[in-house]
C-alpha cells in the first residue's frame, strides 16, 4: 500500500490524519481511492483530468510534473504539496 500524505488544510477530510494508505499505481487510481475513503478529497486535489492549480505531487522524494499519470510502484511514498502563498 502507497503512504499518502495530506495537506495540513485538508485534514479534515481525513479525520485529522495527515498520512493513511491508499491503493494504486498511478495519481489518478490514488485520487479515486482517496475521494471513496474520504469523500470530497479528490474535489480537492483534482479539477477535470489535471491536478488543481496549486498543487504539486512528489513521489518517493521527488517532484513530479506528469499529475495525474504519474505511475509508481504500489509501495511508494506520496505527498500532496500545496502552493506557498503570500508575498
């Protein structure tokens, strides 16, 4: 099982757990997996078939730029990264 981990502002969601395991071999498989565990999640993290602006994905340590399909093995490490705001 993949280790995701979630956004501190999207907790809530997650009934305050800021890491659960989720199935899948590709962002799109865990964005389903995550909204079915944790419904609205994955309006969260998803806008059509791209990642929401402002958010970014890193697997296994490293950012990743394919969004959605981005594919990894189903033991990976994932964090949700939100975009740093102020000025």
């Amino acid at each position: 099982m993949n280790r995701i981990w979630i956004p501190t502002h999207l907790q809530h969601l997650t009934n305050g757990n800021e890491r659960v395991k989720i199935s899948g071999s590709n962002i799109r498989h865990v964005i389903r997996a995550l909204d079915n565990a944790y419904p609205g999640l994955g309006d969260q993290l998803r806008e059509g078939d791209m990642l929401k602006p402002g958010i970014t994905v890193a697997i296994n340590g490293s950012v990743d730029h394919l969004g959605l399909y981005a594919d990894f093995d189903e033991d990976s490490e994932i964090h949700f990264i939100p975009a740093i705001e102020g000025g």
